[in-house]
C-alpha cells in the first residue's frame, strides 16, 4: 500500500513560515536527501497557501508528479498544475492509497496537515529542522485531541546544523 509521508522543514521554535509566509531561511546549500525522497513519491498532497508559494518559485517543480491542491475556497483554481480538491481528506486519501504508484508527499501548512493527524492518515514524518529561531510565524501543528507515537527511524545531522528526523506512525488499533 503506498505510504503518506508528511516531508516538511521547519524552524528549531516549530515554525514552517514567517508570518508573512515567507521560507526565505530555509537551507538550500545542501540536497539534505530531497532528491532521493523525490524520487520516491509520485503524488503530492499540497494546501492553497504552499501551492501559491510554489509557484513563486519560477517554473513549476512538480509537472512529473501528480499533483492535488486542497482548498476550501470555491472560487480557487489549482489548474494548469494540480488538481484541486474540496472533498473529505480521509476518503479522498483512502481512496488515493487504493490506486497503484509510489508513496504520496504531504506538504502544507498546520490547517492541512491537521485533519490528517485527527484521522491516524500519516505513515511517517520527515521532519527538517533548521537552526533558527524566527520568534513567530505559522506554526507547524494546530492543537490537536489526538495522540500519534512515532516510531524513530533515522536522525541525521548535516554540517549546516539541519538536523533530518524520520519516524513511522504508529496507527492505532482499530
């Protein structure tokens, strides 16, 4: 069954943007294993805020990958790059892993990435953690009623000062 992988960096505080959502402190001196995990995924699960900042970036990174946008805004478009999607996260997902390809990426900010943890949909985290302290911004997590262990696979520190977690989720027992 294919994996959903929350691929995300942000600040030693827990912050993943600056407050005008800027990532403009994010480390690029490095590849940090962003082509290996590339490599291994062909869906890519995005919110509206991460895929308008996407495209700021130049030419679209993603046109191999398929590519779904999440919004709950009626009037947004995701197209010519992703489709956009307004349905249940939980059965779009379950749904999703019940089609053949590689693991699934997710990456957005703490209101997409809520409902994912509220529903035990997540299969590991690739956390990057960059060392830097931004004081506000928007944080990596909402408050949330659900608890989700992790299981540690890997910690790799860079020279940098990134360090790289990767766990696995424990699901819970059904």
């Amino acid at each position: 069954m294919r994996r959903l992988i929350l691929y995300i960096a942000t600040s030693l505080d827990g912050y993943i943007a600056r407050p005008s959502g800027e990532v403009d402190w994010l480390f690029t001196d490095q590849d940090y294993g962003y082509t290996d995990f590339l490599a291994g995924v062909d869906t890519i699960l995005m919110g509206r805020k991460t895929y308008e900042q996407v495209l700021t970036f130049g030419e679209f990174p993603y046109h191999e990958k398929q590519n779904y946008v999440f919004s709950s805004q009626p009037d947004f478009d995701a197209s010519p790059h992703a489709k956009t999607v307004r349905t249940d996260v939980k059965a779009f997902v379950e749904a999703l892993r019940q089609t053949d390809g590689k693991n699934i990426w997710l990456v957005g900010g703490p209101t997409l990435i809520h409902p994912f943890i509220e529903h035990a949909l997540l299969d590991g985290v690739v956390l990057s953690i960059h060392p830097i302290l931004l004081g506000s911004g928007m944080p990596l997590f909402q408050t949330s009623t659900s608890t989700q262990p992790l299981n540690l696979i890997d910690c790799q520190a860079y020279s940098s000062g990134l360090v790289q977690i990767t766990y696995t989720v424990n699901k819970p027992k059904s």
